[in-house]
C-alpha cells in the first residue's frame, strides 16, 4: 500500500485518548473568562459600571475618563485570569478572525517594567492592516485603519490574551469589516420595530434582533485529512470515488456520537462555556461524521461573534484531539453539505417574541405585523438575500442533497397560509364591527392553537417559519453570520419603516381607527408577497419553472447571486438607513468576486497538482502491472495470450484513455486559468465561473473512474470510505 496513505490509516488505528473530565458544574462553569455585567459590578466603580451600562444601553459614547476606569477594572480582571496580552478582536472581510496581540507590560523610561493598558488602548487601536481586504477602499498610501472597541460585546480571556471585541474601519471612516454594517442594521431595526411596536405596546422602547444558529461540520482524523492535499489546502475533497456505503441507510442522525468525537465535543463544550458561549445541543447529523452544534439565541451581534469564536475554537480543540474541523459547505460529493441555519426574531425589552403569536387577538396582531412584514420584505429583496449566501462553497451546496435551493422562498405551513389567506379576504376600506369580529375571533384569535400543530417542517425552505421565529437555511457552513443577518435585518427594516409610514398615512388622511389601518395595509402585502411563498417541494424542475414565472431569481451561482449586491435597489435600501454607503457595498461587492475567483484558482491548482503528481503516476504504475501481465500470457500462450488477457487489455484500455484525458484536460484548464488570470476582478471571476469551474468536475470524473480501476494497494489517497467511516 502506499506509503503516505497506509501511514495514516496505521496512525488512526493506533489513536488512543484520555477522557476528559466533566464533572465540574456548567453552570459554575459559565462566562468564567468574560468581563461580564457581574465581573464589571466586581472591578467597576459603580459610576463607570453604570455609564458603561448606559451607552451599551443607549449607544452612546464614553469619555476618556471613564474609559481609562473601564481599562483598568479590565486589566486587573484580566491579569487576575492569567493574560499576559490583550488583543482587539474584529472581524475583517475575509470572513474569518483577525487579532494582533500586544504585551501588557510596557517599559518605563527609567528601564522598569510597567504594565500599562488604558482608555487609550482599551478603546481605539490602530493595527498595520494593510494586507486586510478592502475592495480598494484603501489606498496604499493610506494604509491606515482603526479598530474601535465595540462595548455591547463584552470582552473575554482566551488562553493568556484578553480579547476586546472591535469593529474595523478606514481612515476615512468607511467599514472594512463585517461588524459595522451588522451595528448599524441592528441599530436600524430597533428603531422601526420599536416605532411599530407601540401601536400595540406603548411602553416598547427597544427591540432586539435575536440570533440562534446551529454550526454543521464534519470531523476527521487529523492524519487521513493531511494525507489529501485537496483537503489540507481547499478545506473539501476535490475527487474521491463514492463509498460502496454511504449515508443511504440514515444510520448517522441522532445516532450515538463516537466515543472520540465526544470527547472532542465535551472538551469544546467547557471551553465555550468558559467563553460564555451557551452552547445547548449537539448531535449527529444526517451524513457519515458530520455533527452540529447550537446555542440558545442571543442577541444578535453577541450571536455573531460567538459564532466567528467557536468556529477559531473548534479547529484548536481539535488539533489536540488529532482532529481537523471541515467547516466546508460540501466537503464530499453525493453526501450532504453543512449549513448554518440562522434563527432570527425580534425580542422587545419588555420581554415579548415579536414572531411569537400570542393569547389575545391583539398580540395576534402584532405577531401578524411583525409575521408579514417579514415575509414582504424578504419577497422585495429576494435576490439581496440569495447574495448574501453566496460562495464558491455554497454553490455545491445549495439545491442538493436536502439543502435548500438557490432560489429564495418562504415557507409558512399550512395553517398558516390559512390565516393569511383569509386575511386577504377582508373587503377595502373600514372593517365592519361584523368583519371585525370574524377576524379577531375567526382568524386572529386562533393563531396559538394552530400553530400548536404546525409541525410542518419541509427542510428544502431556505426561509422558514417555526413557530415562533425564522429559520434562515440558505446560510453556509464557513459563512460569518453577520452578513446575511445585516442583510436580514436591514430590509425588514426598511419594510417596517414603510409600513410605520402607510398606516400613519391612513390613520390621518382616512381617519381609520388603527386596527382597521393595519388590518389594511397588512391585506395588501399579503397580496402583493403571494409569490415568494411556496409550500411545495423546492426539488426538481417544476419549482424551478414555477419560480420562473413568478419572476423569482434563479441564481445558481455566486458570480451571478452576487450582482443583487450593487443593484440600484440595494444600494438605495442600505443607504436610506444608513447601513453602508455605496462605496462600502461595492468594496464588498468586488472583495467577494476576489474571493470566489481564488477558491476556484486554488481547487484548480490542487486538483491540477493532484492528478498530474498523483493520479497519472499511480495510473501508469497500475498500466504497467497490466502490460507485464499481458506480455507474460503471450510469452507462455504464444497467440492464444488474447482469450486469456481479454479483462486485462480492457481495463488497460480504459485506464490509458483517462490518461490522455486527464492530460489533455489539466492541460486545458491551465490555459483557461491563464487566459482569466490577464481580467479585471469581475471579468475574471466571471471567466472563471465559466471557463475553469467546469474542468474540475471533467477532470474528477476520470480521476475517480481510475479509482475504481487502479490497485487498491497502489492508490495514494485515502479514500472516501476510510474518510467517512475511520475514526
Ligand atoms: P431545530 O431547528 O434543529 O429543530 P430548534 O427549533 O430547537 O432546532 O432551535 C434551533 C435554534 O433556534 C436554536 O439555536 C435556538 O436557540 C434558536 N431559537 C429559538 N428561539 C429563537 C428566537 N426567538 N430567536 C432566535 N433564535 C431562536
Ligand atoms: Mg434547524
């Protein structure tokens, strides 16, 4: 066998480990390692623990004096935690966690040792970012960016560094990160849904968007992973045959977790709940070693950055448990992908679930506000949001196997689409007090029991309704949340504006009384949303003709999705409430071309390298074992050779075939990438969509034919059996 791949085979059968230890109390556990509202009380005076309160409360900023008191009380606690450094933490736009970590000691001029970190520090950093992406927001000779502490995330210890968390910004003041669109959406529906939510509440002074997610990802063994290339650099398998034994037998789900990987999970479970992350459920998924992780909801910028924390978490936890983390959107062909369901609703601070219907016909109809302005929105932008899942990762993802497809859909059930449906019924103008009646008790007053049995799930929804918040599905597995949650969160919004405007408008120039304005307004969206709602099987070409004609976007993609980005439509939404400005949204526009463009070129290069360097060698070996075999039957059977080597001259047929294509094939691809590389950044993202992405599927195809054809004990790369299934 070869080498590499029988060395890491032996390496996993030898694996042992050591139980970690649960039996500490979790509760005791929580948020030990946090500057948390009770650590703040501890090291705080009271006069800067409540102005620190206060502007988290009410977003405004805090002055030097009172930031130093706040630098000091953290230092302390920090110090008292065992850092050594602090780091502002931010969120640039690759997606991923950017942190530079500096001492806290400082010289003195006198030569002495002094630990410093003040106000200064505390609040505003200026880190050498020039290599971050910008999407030519910077120019080079102005290089500087600024991270600012963002107070209504609280900072936390993280092996010997406090980290602050930070939005990141130019020079010039635009963002260069994700964190300070996704402020500045959740400031922006606070504001409209707490205008909206006093027509049924006048003591709503805030609404918070809520953020639950649930985390897909595969676990291998650290060995197997290093052993592919194709793994190692590009996260996911660029060939592999299927296994003889797949997920076919749903024998994963819910199935007892091995008991090595729950090792891993119970020792990443301390470890987030030390950081204050709640997480709350873990299990198998449906596919071989895939597994999920969820938290209870929070707040959604808090939800946010515990998401980006526990995905830097993961892969470290795992490499001591020789694992590798594939956070990848489809890590194998023909088995299910990972997502990142995101859950989202709206909470105000007097306690209530905008999207949890209520007892009475009035919180029935504010949950129907909140309900169908949600789903009017999402129909106005369906394309926005369909941009704001799109990667190259995605791409593989969306519209198989059980993941939603690429076109964006709400899913209520049935019941449900019962209410609305008479709802739309109620004739124009006021309601008679007879009308009245037969809505509140017929339709508004019945929403809680119904919704006891809408059980309804259809798992290909990219946006659905359950019970009592949306489930975003569409989100991949690698995605930072803040993206499609900004974009969520800004185009309700903006629809809850509008709808602010509509029923005031009624209210005055009608003089209709507000129930019976609401009532009005809510009718005509219902109708005029019908068509993102779709109950049926998203699979198949019947959906794909039907959402062609309701004029849907069908986006397969992320070269074509990610033009709803810089859409005049988009632009006006984020700029008329103050999210981003036109050269923030096409920076990101152009960062995420970039980025598709280089995930393609690598999967290319690797896949490239792999077959020339791997595939053809092994393949020529396994020709030759064919021919010496075929000559040695001519030599003891003369012309008579032929009815005895008849398999033999067949599968060497085949393999010297694939050869040549393979060849000829990555030969092509190099001149397709060649010819992309001389674009500007769209023109060649746009090449490489067409002109390279489809190679790697041609040349995978041979390779994975060879697979089956080659000596098992020839074959370099760990297959997808041992893949899957060792551990
Ligand atoms: P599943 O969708 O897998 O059946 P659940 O319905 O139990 O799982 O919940 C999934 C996620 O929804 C959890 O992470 C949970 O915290 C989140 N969630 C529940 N209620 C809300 C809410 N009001 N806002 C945001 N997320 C929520
Ligand atoms: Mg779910």
């Amino acid at each position: 066998m070869s080498t590499l791949r029988f060395q890491a085979l032996q390496t996993v059968q030898n694996r042992s480990f050591q139980a970690v230890n649960t039996s500490e109390l979790r509760s005791e556990l929580f948020g030990r390692n946090v500057f948390s509202a009770q650590s703040m009380r501890q090291y705080l005076s009271t006069a800067s623990f409540t102005t620190l309160q206060q502007a988290i409360e009410k977003g405004e900023s805090i002055d030097r004096q009172t930031a130093d008191a706040i630098a000091s009380g953290m230092k302390l606690w920090a110090l008292e935690k065992g850092a050594t450094h602090y780091t502002h933490w931010f969120q640039p736009l690759t997606g991923a966690t950017a942190e530079k970590h500096d001492a806290f000691f400082e010289l003195t001029l006198e030569g002495e040792v002094m630990e410093r970190f003040d106000g200064a520090q505390l609040v505003q950093q200026e880190p050498d970012a020039s290599s971050f992406p910008h999407g030519g927001i910077r120019n080079t000779f102005e290089a500087r960016g600024y991270t600012a502490w963002d107070p209504t995330s609280p900072a936390f210890v993280y092996g010997t560094t406090l980290c602050i968390p930070t939005v990141f910004v130019s020079y010039t003041g635009e963002a260069l990160d994700n964190k300070t669109p996704l402020l500045k959406a959740l400031s922006a529906i606070d504001q409209a849904a707490t205008e909206v939510s006093k027509y049924f509440d006048k003591s709503v002074s805030k609404v918070q968007a809520t953020l639950g997610w649930e985390q897909e990802f595969f676990l291998i063994d650290s060995a197997l992973a290093a052993a592919r290339p194709d793994i190692s650099l590009s996260g996911r398998t660029l060939l592999g045959h299927a296994s003889a034994k797949g997920q076919q037998l749903d024998d994963h789900y819910f199935g007892s977790i091995p008991s090595r990987v729950l090792n891993y999970l119970k020792q990443l479970e301390l470890e987030c709940l030390l950081l204050g992350i709640p997480v709350k459920t873990r299990h198998n998924e449906v596919a071989p070693n895939q597994f999920e992780m969820a938290p209870i909801f929070e707040e959604a910028n808090l939800a946010v950055d515990h998401n980006s924390l526990l995905m830097d978490i993961m892969q470290k936890v795992a490499e001591k448990h020789h694992f590798k983390v594939l956070f990848h959107e489809k890590p194998f062909k023909g088995i299910n992908g990972s997502g990142k369901h995101n859950n989202w609703s709206l909470a105000t601070n007097t306690g209530v679930n905008l999207l949890s219907p209520g007892k009475t016909p009035t919180k029935n109809l504010q949950f129907l506000t909140f309900f169908i302005n949600t789903i009017k929105a999402v129909y106005n932008h369906e394309a926005l949001l369909r941009a704001a899942v799109a990667s190259a990762g995605n791409d593989y993802r969306l519209g198989a196997n059980e993941a939603p497809p690429p076109i964006i859909s709400v899913f209520i059930g049935k019941q449900l689409t019962e209410v609305l449906d008479e709802l739309e019924k109620v004739t124009d103008g006021k309601l008679s007090p007879q009308e009245k009646t037969a809505l509140k008790l017929n339709v508004v007053g019945k929403i809680p029991e119904i919704l006891l049995d809408n059980t309804d799930r259809n798992r290909t929804s990219p946006f659905a309704f359950t019970g009592n918040k949306f489930e975003f599905r569409a989100v991949g597995s690698t995605a930072n949340c803040a993206n499609p949650m900004t974009v969520l969160n800004a185009i309700v919004a903006a629809q809850l504006s509008v709808f602010k405007k509509e029923v005031d408008a009624m209210i005055e120039t009608k003089g209709m009384k507000k129930d019976d304005a609401i009532f009005n307004v809510l009718r005509e969206y219902i109708k005029d949303s019908k068509k993102i709602r779709f109950e049926g099987d998203g699979y198949g070409e019947a959906w794909e003709k039907e959402a062609k004609k309701r004029k849907l976007s069908i986006n397969r993609d992320t070269v074509k999705a990610l033009k709803a980005r810089i859409a005049p439509s988009s632009i006006r939404l984020f700029e008329g409430i103050a999210v981003m400005n036109a050269v923030e949204i096409k920076a990101r526009y152009e960062i995420e071309m970039e980025a598709y463009t280089k995930k393609v070129q690598i999967e290319s290069r690797v896949l490239g390298d792999i077959a020339r360097n791997h595939i053809i060698p092994t393949a020529v070996k396994y020709q030759n074992v064919l021919l010496q075999n075929v000559q040695g039957l001519q030599a003891v059977y003369g012309e008579e050779y032929r009815a005895f080597a008849k398999a033999q001259l067949e599968i060497l047929k085949a393999v010297s075939n694939h050869i040549t294509a393979l060849d000829t094939k990555i030969t092509q691809m190099i001149a397709a990438r060649k010819e992309a590389n001389l674009l500007m950044p769209v023109a060649k993202a746009t090449a490489y969509a067409q002109n390279v992405l489809p190679f790697l599927a041609d040349i995978r195809s041979h390779c994975d034919a060879l697979e089956l054809l080659c000596d098992d004990e020839l074959w370099p790369l760990p297959k997808y059996r041992e893949l899957l299934f060792v551990n």
